[in-house]
C-alpha cells in the first residue's frame, strides 16, 4: 500500500488520505460511573418506598379514613384562604415599600426601611400573639382627624381583631417585610438603559414602573417570590396559636381524641405536599410567560394570549417641520469633573449636526442635555425658543415638575447607543408602547402605525420579534422605529453605530440617510467620519467639554482653523 508525501523543510511528511464515512454507525460515549449512579438512587427510592408502604405502623388505613374527611377539608380551605390573602395582600404591600424605597424621597426610603428591618425581626407567632392582643393596648379604634376629637369610625378592637382577622393581618406584615426586599432586588436588577429609554420616549412614571420595570424586574423577583409564598403556606400552620382550625390545628386536634399522631401528620404532609406541587406548577407557568425575550426561542406558557394580526397603516401621518435647536452655556459636571464647559451652539430647524470628538470630550452628556436625561447645573436649551425643562412667567423661568418635562421630551426622539430596547416587548409593540402612552393613541391605531413604521426601516416580517431574536442592526433599526413614532420634530443618535459589527453598520446609517432628507432635525454623535461628511451638514468638534470648531463638512475635513481639529483629523481620517 503506497503512501503519498509533502516535501517540508527536506522532510517527507505524509499527506492526509480521504476518508469515507459513509455507512459507518455511530456510537455514543458510554457513562459506567453514570450508569451506576441511576442504579443506586433507584435501588435507594425503592427501600425507601417499601419501608414506608409495608411498615403496618404508618397506619395507611387511618391515613386513608381521615385524608378527605370533612374537618380536614375545611381547615384545608382555611389554609389555602390564609395562603391567598397572605400571598396578595403581603406583595401588595411590599410593592408599595419596594417603590418607596427606590424612591428620591429620603423619608419614603427610610419608613419603608424602618418597616422591613421591624417586620423581619419579629418572630411570625410572637406578631400573631401581639395583634391578637390588641385590644389590650386599644381597647378601641378611632378613625379620624389627628390632634382633634372628630372622629370618622370607631369600633371596638376585640370585635374588629378576630382571631382569623389577626391571622391575616400578621400574614400580611409579615410577607410585606420578605417581599419589599426580594420585589426591590428585582427593580435594581433591571439595566438603568430601560429607565433612560422610558424617560426619553416620555412614558408616565406610574407607566415607566409597571409596564416596563416590574415586568423585567419578575425574572428576578418570581423565583425568590414563590419560594415565599410556598413558606407562606406552610407558615399558616402557626396560626394554631391563635386557635384558628387551619390544617395543622385540625390535625392536631383529631390525633389529640384518637392518638393515631402519625397517620394523622401524614394527612397534613400530603396535603402540603399537594399545595406545593400546585405552586410549583403555578410557578413554572409565570416564569415561562415572563420569560419572553430573554430566549431566542419563546415557549408558549398558559399565561399567553393570541394576538390579532396587525394590518401596516396604509399611510403614515406627515412627519413634522424640525424644530430649531439652542444651547446657551451648558455647564455639567460629576464630582469634580466638569464633562460640559460652557457649551453654546445654534442648530437651525431641518439642519443634520453631526457632533465628533475624542472620547470623553462630553459628546454623548451634551446629548442627553439636549433632553434633559442630564439636568444642566448651569445653562438652558432651547427648542424652537421653548426653554427645556422649564416654563416661563413673566421674568421668572419655573422649573417644570418631572412628569410636565417627560411631556416636553416627547418632540424629542432619542436613539441609544446600546439601542436600549425593551426586551420584553415585540418590535411591534416597542413602537407602538409612546404613542398609547403619551400620544393618546389607540392600541390598534398605535400599532398600525408602528407596522408601517418597521417597514418603512426594512423590518416589517419582524413585528413579533423579540429583541433578543434580532440583529444589532435590526434591533438599532426598531430603535430608530421607536424614536419616530411619536413623530418627533428632533432626533437624537448617541454613537448609532458604535455597537454594531461593520457588515451591520451601513443598513442603519442608510435609514439615518433617509431621514436627513425628511426635513427632521438631526443630532448625532458619531465616529463614522466618512457619513459625518456625507450626511451632515454642520460638523461640531468637541473635546474636553467644550466646542472647539463648528462649520460645515468642506470647512472642517477640509480646511480646519483649529490644530487641535487638524490634528485629531489627521488621525481619524
């Protein structure tokens, strides 16, 4: 048999011979130590099993008598009504506490600190002892007027705290304190990126919160929440000292007469064992439907709804005229760093800015300026002669309040340069979420308009895509979707291009190519030089928080008046 050879450096090395697969049967890795191991857990359950259903002792003919009986099944329903107004109750007012301590309200973050560090000290059955004894220290209840003797209701505290009503009430307090931690965890889990984009599009607060905060924040909250009220359900079982016939006092109190404790306590043990299967089925079901969009590829869950196809709006309403862009003075700093100096700059209506510079010259903090997402410490901005952030009366500029601001920001579109996309959201309905929310639109109006818009930016068979199932390109393409919708007559990139791979780069900047010529105001930070020329009509060099040249692309690629500029071209270029 003759083998073929390469001459390498002088030496034969022998060539590589095609081989033919074809026929050949795979065959998998084997696994003995695996293999054992299955063997002896299963060998293990079966003793266990047969250790339990042969032992005449566990008394399954007592078990049998007694599982569905009735006084079981009441203080079953007991247990499960306690579980439910605990578990609903409980996170109601944990949500409450968690948003009081994310608050900018020192005093809301300290009560609601102050009210989780008590709570969670307090032994559950020593708070169940206390408001069962309520009455002792008020013997009546008065709802009225502080400092005054007008009284609105009063009612005597032992009629009003029942044992049952004291249960819940302990429950209650007591699940609030666990669940403000966990729900808080959960809300500082979700990317500051999604309040900014929130913010820009001028969502609502109480909106911002629970339509896109919470709904992200529930990946990390469900599993700790559930492990809560599954703890929950078991901790009924302390409300015997209140001698309110739940499931374990029931059960207490039936092997007390007949003394057949253990049978009796397997009763309660199955039935525990069944809520928490119940739960734990519960649990997959949510977390599957507030999984959507963290995974490329989204199961169904029990929890999801059908969407009606949605019909493209034939025609989008006419964008607006650009409106006219002032910046006087800005002034910003962090700390000690002062990002912006004195930046002044005037940006006709219809105009395409294109701002560069090194990096950290204060490019993207100017931006975000322009929007008010960062509060100038001295300065104002104008749009169109309005002064952002504020409202003029008379000789006195009243700063606006946050949610009068978050209006104001709606004629501003902000592009991010992370795209900051909601990823829980459809392309569909990250377009379409401003629009009901701060336009006044409605959900079929908003999105039809939203169809038309993803295919005006070349995605129109991706609506229901999640962000997650996008390319960088598509997802800055639905970002761009998004900053439109509300037909902004100012749009803002922040390094639209930055994240993107080169092959992605020029599908969005010919979108941004097309909506230079739409008579839009145009403000954008960028490092692509190449589409500043081409694309701009006024080029801004910054660097070191201040404006070092401003002209148009032929003055400043050209003939720069600036060595700093010439030398910063001379690099890029």
């Amino acid at each position: 048999m003759s083998v073929s050879t390469d001459r390498l450096g002088g030496i034969a090395v022998p060539k590589p011979q095609p081989c033919d697969l074809a026929g050949l049967r795979l065959r998998p890795a084997r696994h003995p130590a695996r293999r054992i191991g299955t063997l002896l857990a299963a060998l293990l359950l079966l003793a266990v099993l047969h250790s339990i259903l042969a032992n005449p002792r566990w008394g399954w003919d007592v078990f049998a008598e007694w599982f569905l009986a009735e006084p079981v099944l009441v203080g079953l329903g007991r247990t499960l009504l306690l579980t439910a107004l605990g578990t609903v109750f409980g996170f109601m007012l944990g949500t409450a506490l968690a948003l009081a301590r994310v608050s900018g309200s020192p005093l809301l973050a300290g009560v609601a600190w102050g009210y989780a560090w008590i709570f969670r000290s307090i032994p559950l059955i020593v708070l169940l002892l206390i408001l069962n004894n309520l009455g002792y220290l008020y013997p009546t209840l008065v709802l009225g007027i502080p400092y005054t003797d007008i009284a609105l209701f009063s009612a005597s505290t032992t009629q009003l705290i029942t044992p049952f009503a004291a249960a819940v009430l302990g429950l209650t307090l007591n699940q609030a304190a666990f669940s403000s931690e966990i729900i808080r965890g959960g809300i500082l889990s979700v990317d500051q990126g999604q309040l900014e984009a929130a913010a820009a599009l001028g969502l609502p607060r109480h909106r911002q919160a629970f339509r896109i905060v919470l709904p992200q924040a529930m990946r990390s909250i469900l599993p700790n929440a559930f492990n809560e009220i599954i703890g929950l359900a078991k901790g009924t079982s302390q409300v015997y000292i209140l001698a309110l016939p739940e499931l374990f006092y029931t059960i207490q109190v039936i092997y007390r007469r007949n003394l057949e404790v253990v049978p009796l306590l397997m009763v309660a043990t199955v039935w525990y064992l069944i809520i928490l299967t119940a739960l734990s089925i519960i649990q997959r079901q949510v977390e599957r439907h507030y999984a959507r969009g963290a995974l490329r590829e989204v199961s169904s869950s029990l929890f999801a709804r059908r969407r009606a196809p949605v019909v493209a709006a034939t025609d989008l309403p006419p964008s607006p005229p650009g409106a006219s862009v002032e910046i006087r003075g800005v002034t910003k700093s962090f700390g000690a760093l002062r990002v912006l100096d004195e930046v002044s700059l005037q940006l006709p209506a219809g105009s395409v800015t294109a701002i560069i510079g090194p990096s950290g010259s204060g490019k993207s903090t100017l931006l975000r300026a322009i929007n008010r997402l960062e509060r100038p410490d001295s300065g104002f901005v104008l749009i169109d002669g309005e002064v952002m952030g504020y409202r003029r009366e008379g000789d006195v500029l009243q700063e606006l309040k946050e949610s009068e601001t978050l209006q104001r920001r709606a004629v501003l579109g902000m592009v991010f340069q992370n795209f900051n996309l909601f990823p829980h959201l459809t392309a569909l309905q990250n377009v379409a979420e401003a629009p009901v929310a701060t336009g006044g639109a409605s959900r079929a109006v908003a999105e039809a308009e939203a169809a038309a818009l993803l295919a005006r930016v070349g995605l129109a068979d991706k609506a229901e895509a999640y962000p997650r199932q996008l390319s960088g390109g598509q997802q800055q393409r639905v970002a761009i979707a998004r900053a439109m919708a509300l037909r902004p007559r100012v749009l803002l990139f922040d390094e639209p291009t930055s994240a993107l791979d080169p092959e992605l780069v020029k599908e969005v900047l010919d979108v941004i190519q097309a909506l230079a010529r739409s008579g839009t105001t145009l403000v954008i930070v960028t490092h692509e030089i190449g589409f500043a020329r081409e694309v701009a009509d006024r080029i801004v060099f910054m660097e070191a928080g201040r404006i070092v040249e401003a002209g148009t692309p032929e003055q400043i690629f050209n003939n720069p008046q600036q060595p700093r500029t010439a030398a910063f071209l001379a690099k890029v270029l």
